[in-house]
C-alpha cells in the first residue's frame, strides 16, 4: 500500500479509537495499578491496544508491534516495518476525565519513525507526519515556531513513575523557565510534541519516556521544522528508555549535566 494512503488508514483508526475514549463510561470501576506511583491502566487502554494490533497489523501484515499495555507486544522493531503505539496517552488524565489524552501511533522502518499520527480526540485535533513530507493538523500544514527561550512556552513531564527523577525533573524545568516566558503540565507526552510541531510551545522535555511516548510526536515535531534529541543533544533512538526533548529551531538546549549527575545515564 503507498504511504500516503497508509497514512489516511491509520489516521482512521486513531479517530475510531477516539471514539472508545469519548464514550467510556464507568471508568474508576475500570482502573487497575500497574508499578510506579500513579501508574494507571484500564480496560479502555487495553481493549484500544488489542484494537490497534487487529487493525494495524491488517495493513501492514508481518510488521512488529511495540504497544505500552500488552507486554507480549513488545517485540524488537529495529528490522524492517514496526507499529510503536501507546493506545492512550495521558491514562491518569482518563481517569480523571480531565480531557487531555490521545492515541499514538507511529510506524517505524528499520527503527526510525517514518508516519506518525496524534489524535486527540476531546478537541478533535489530528496531528499527522510522513517522513520528508511535512507535519500537518486536521489537514492544514503546521510548523514550529520561530521564537526565542526568552520568548518561549516551557512544556515537560514530571517523569511520574519514577520518584527519583522528580525533583530532578523540577530542576531542569526551573533552568529553562527561568529563561523563558513561563511553563505548562498537560499529562501528555504525545500531545506536548504536537505542541511544539505546531507552534504553540517552543521546548519540551522530560527525563524518561519510552518510545511509545514519543515516536509519532518527535516524527511531528521533526517534519514541523523543529528537533527532537535527548537532554544531551544525542538523536533519539526508538529502543529504549530515555530522556526526550522537543524545541523550536530558535531554541538553544541548556546546559544541564551538573544537575543529571549521578541520576542516569
Ligand atoms: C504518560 C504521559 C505523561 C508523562 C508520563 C507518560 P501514559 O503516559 O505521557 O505526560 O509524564 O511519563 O508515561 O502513562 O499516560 O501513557
Ligand atoms: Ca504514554
Ligand atoms: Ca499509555
């Protein structure tokens, strides 16, 4: 199937399983903890996850599947095609029914991101990216913004699930804020990205996220005309655990070692 007709599949699907999202009921009866503090899943992330195998693997048959809720899913995806999909990102907003969550899903080739699609589906705002081929919202093409740190809007994640990079997460935010204009919290990773793909927020970061966080979002950001890299400045890889930043072109990352020592690698 070409890529752009893939493209408009996908992005069927994400607004399907929007759909599950805006007419769940019940949800607190359908929480259970996972490990880490404040580490949710319910029903709804599991059957959107079984939702987006059955449907994605129909269009690109053979290709590895990497999700969040499954841990059979979790396959090697650095050979050939690979769906990375978190069925929805920003559960504890979910739960909270707080209206700020999404549905992620990004194809890989060879480990790298080359489509991406973010739908949100409370604003019915659809972020979408093929490699080489520009970022898009809801049809009409977006791209980063052209302002400075001092200029800008600071995002991050607090890294929730893990309690000894919160202060340290704090620390970072604090360093860029201080710089900048001033600094929100959505409770998406995903949905950050597309904050600064579209201009509307000039950095993100946040010190541990795993690819089905960030693989369509940094695809988005990086067609938009912004960079993803890690704290560090290193290109991300789509293997691991790790720390993940997004900016605008016009933003410097900091330097930020002296407060990373010792905490990670
Ligand atoms: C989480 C969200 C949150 C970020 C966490 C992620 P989940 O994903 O993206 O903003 O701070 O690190 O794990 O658990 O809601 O899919
Ligand atoms: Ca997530
Ligand atoms: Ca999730």
């Amino acid at each position: 199937m070409q890529e752009e007709h893939l493209l408009e599949k996908i992005i069927d699907i994400a607004k399907d399983c929007g759909g599950i999202l805006l007419s769940a009921s019940d949800i607190e009866r359908k929480i259970h903890q996972k490990a880490g503090r404040g580490n949710f899943v319910t029903d709804y992330d599991s059957r959107v996850q079984a939702i987006l195998k059955s449907r994605l693997l129909e269009l690109v048959p053979g290709a590895a599947f990497l999700g969040e809720e499954d841990r059979m899913d979790c396959t090697d995806i650095s050979k050939g095609y690979a769906f990375i999909v978190d069925p929805i990102d920003g559960t504890a907003n979910f739960t909270r029914n707080y209206h700020a969550s999404c549905i992620s899903i990004a194809l890989a080739l060879d480990g790298c991101p080359i489509l991406g699609v973010v739908h949100n589906p409370y604003l019915e705002e659809t972020f979408y990216a093929r490699k080489g081929k520009g970022a898009y919202l809801n049809g009409e093409q977006i791209h980063a913004s052209d302002r400075t740190l001092a200029e800008g809007l600071i995002l991050f994640g607090t890294a929730p699930y893990d309690e000894k990079l919160i202060r340290r997460s704090f620390e970072v935010a604090y360093r860029y804020v201080s710089r900048a204009e001033d600094l929100r919290r959505s409770g998406s990773a995903a949905i950050d990205l597309c904050m600064v793909a579209s201009g509307r927020a000039e950095f993100f970061f946040e010190l541990a996220l795993s690819p089905w966080d960030y693989a369509a979002g940094a695809l988005i950001v990086e067609e938009a005309g912004g960079f993803v890299s890690d704290l560090q400045g290193r290109p991300l890889t789509y293997d691991h655990r790790q720390t993940v930043t997004a900016r605008a072109p016009g933003v410097e990352l900091l330097d930020v070692s002296d407060l990373l020592e010792s905490s990670m690698s």
